[in-house]
C-alpha cells in the first residue's frame, strides 16, 4: 500500500502537468475562391479584343505564333473585335548585340588528386534586346493604362551549346541566326503574353485562385481536446475543399458552425492567464481568423485578430490578421462585391456593339 501511494504522488502531478502542456502543429489545406480587380472599371465591361502590331522584320516569325488569342483576361469574354476594352500590342524587333566566346575548362584528377589532364568547352554568348507594349482604351477611346511588356532596357542573353572546338562555337549564331532568331522571338514572345495576361486579370480579371494555407492542431496526444479538436478541423478541410471559386460561401457557413460553436467554446472552457490556456486560446482565435477569411467575413476576422492581439500569446499574427481583413474589406467597397465565391458565365456577356453573328475567340 505504502508503494501505491507513492508511486500516484509520483505520477499524479505528471497527469496534470500533462494536461497543463499542449503542443501545436500546423494543419495545411487548400480552398479556392476568385480574384477581386484591383483597378477600378466600369461594371457592365466584361468583353474585351486584342489587337497586334508587328514591325516588318518581326512580321513573318509572328504568324506562327499568333499573340493576339494567347492573351488572357480571366472571368471576360474576347471578342474578334469591338470589345469594351481594346488592348493594342505593339511588337518592336528582336535585336543581337554583342558576341563573345565562352571557355569552360574541365579538370580530371587521379585518386591522390593530382591534375591529370584537361578540357576546355567553347560556347557563344550573344546579348540582345527585345521590346513590346500594351495600350487599353475602352471602346469610347477612353485611355486606361499602358503595359510595358519587354524593355530594351534590359539586356538579354543567349548561349549556344558547348563545343570542343572554338571555331564552331565562333560560327553557331551566324550558321543558326534564323533558327535562333525564330526561338529567340517565339520564348521572349511567349514570355511577354504571359506576363501582360496575368498583369491585366489582376488589374480587371475575376480568376479563379487555390491558395495553400495553414491552422493549428493540436499535436499532444493525452490532451482532453485532442480527439475533438481534430475532429473540428478534419470537418473544416472537408467544407472548405469542396468550395470553389463558383459556390457561394451561405452553404459553406451553415455546415461550419459547429466548427466556429467549438472554438469559441474552447476560450470560455481555458479562460486562465497561464501560458498553457493562453496557447490554446491561441489557437482557437488563428484558425477562425482563418477560417472567416476564406469565407468572405472580414469583420468577423478583424474580432478574432483582435482576440489574438488581446490574447498577448504571440500577438505579431493578430495585427497581421487585421491588415488583411482592412485590405479583404476594402476589395469589397472598392469593387461592390462582398463576396469572392460567384459563378461566371463568360457567354452571357455581351460587346457594346455586338452584333448577331460575333464570335467568341478560343
């Protein structure tokens, strides 16, 4: 008997401590939802044509490539022509400058490390300059911004492949300068569409965006919220997962609240000051401003990040948490929606002067 008693006052005050500690860990998910504009337009415009100018020289490189339906303006329609916006590229030329030759040289060493021998690889490097721009103006010639695309500025360089010779690594640009020049004007092309596709649909788009995100678990095993923590959160990745940038949030709120029910439940059950239910209080405040934030609640995120900022467990997330609330809730004054989760039909949309027989361009 005289053992047992010792041996619970040994392992007693170890449960507690046990319950008294919570290690977390980070959960991580992915949730989609769309893209807000950044700039201001008229609302009815969602059409838009594309529009290209090529210099002489660049003329018969481009036709192959043909710029004008790569460019992309997520959640608009394109039209042939006659859109409510008009985006005009203009193409400069692809021009060479300065060659050099290049030496790589390759050592080979015996097992004690001594310099048995060596190589040398030639390869050219010739410095070239590409240019191109982007003008939008509305369908009533209104200008709305410029787009510089490609920049002489910036200096750009190609290297051949490696030769054992010199003279053939001297001789590759002038021998391929058409095969070159063709791959050059095709990538730095390509390159600039890209860039002017992603610039215009966060300045105008509505895309559709997966975002990786985190919130925290619990990861002590003997603690009493373990199971049902996991539980909350497993519920949680679930809705979240199935709600696209096209399901409106008003579904996705209702099967969450006891998700939202248990953590606020979780700051009135560990109400103390000690580090252990400050942690965990922690917790609860990180994973709804998260969670309010995917689902288009920006002042409900500020209240929880002003819960972590008055928690004062790690307070730098909270103020982050405020910040991105002000900016959601400002995209929505800015932009007169209130919401990031809608449908689009792009079909719908209909040109200024659309007339029966337009088509949209694939």
């Amino acid at each position: 008997m005289k053992k047992l008693y010792t041996y619970l006052l040994l392992v007693f005050p170890l449960a507690i401590a046990a319950q008294k500690s919570v290690d977390l860990d980070k959960f991580r998910f992915s949730v989609q939802y769309r893209s807000l504009p950044t700039m201001k337009l008229d609302s009815t415009y969602r059409t838009y044509n594309v529009e290209v100018e090529t210099t002489r020289m660049m003329n018969p490189f481009m036709q192959e490539l043909t710029p004008e339906k790569s460019v992309k303006l997520g959640g608009w329609r394109k039209l042939q022509s006659d859109g409510h916006l008009e985006i005009r590229i203009k193409f400069g030329d692809l021009l060479p400058g300065d060659v050099a030759v290049k030496e790589r040289v390759v050592t080979t060493k015996d097992k004690n490390g001594v310099i048995t021998g060596t190589k040398t690889f030639y390869s050219q490097e010739v410095t070239y300059t590409f240019e191109a721009e982007a003008t939008i103006t509305d369908y009533r010639g209104v200008h709305i911004m410029d787009q510089q695309m490609a920049s002489r500025d910036n200096k750009r360089i190609y290297r051949s492949p490696e030769f054992a010779l010199r003279p053939l690594a001297e001789s590759y640009f002038i021998v391929n300068s058409m095969a070159v020049t063709k791959e050059l004007i095709r990538e730095n092309v390509n390159t600039a569409i890209q860039n002017l596709s992603q610039q215009i649909t966060n300045n105008f788009g509505f895309e559709e965006v997966t975002a990786n995100d985190y919130i925290w678990i619990i990861d002590t095993r003997k603690h009493p919220e373990n199971s049902a923590w996991k539980k909350a959160v497993q519920q949680m990745n679930e809705v979240l997962f199935n709600l696209t940038a096209s399901t409106p949030v008003v579904g996705a709120k209702e099967q969450l609240k006891p998700v939202i029910d248990y953590f606020e439940k979780i700051r009135k059950n560990y109400a103390s000051n000690n580090r252990h239910d400050r942690k965990i209080r922690y917790a609860s405040y990180f994973n709804l401003a998260v969670l309010y934030y995917y689902l288009d609640d920006p002042a409900s995120m500020s209240k929880e990040a002003n819960g972590l900022v008055l928690n004062d467990f790690d307070t730098k997330d909270g103020k982050g948490f405020e910040n991105t609330a002000t900016w959601l809730r400002n995209q929505f004054q800015q932009t007169n929606f209130n919401t990031r989760h809608f449908p689009i039909d792009i079909n719908s949309f209909k040109g200024p002067n659309e007339k029966a027989g337009d088509v949209t361009v694939k």
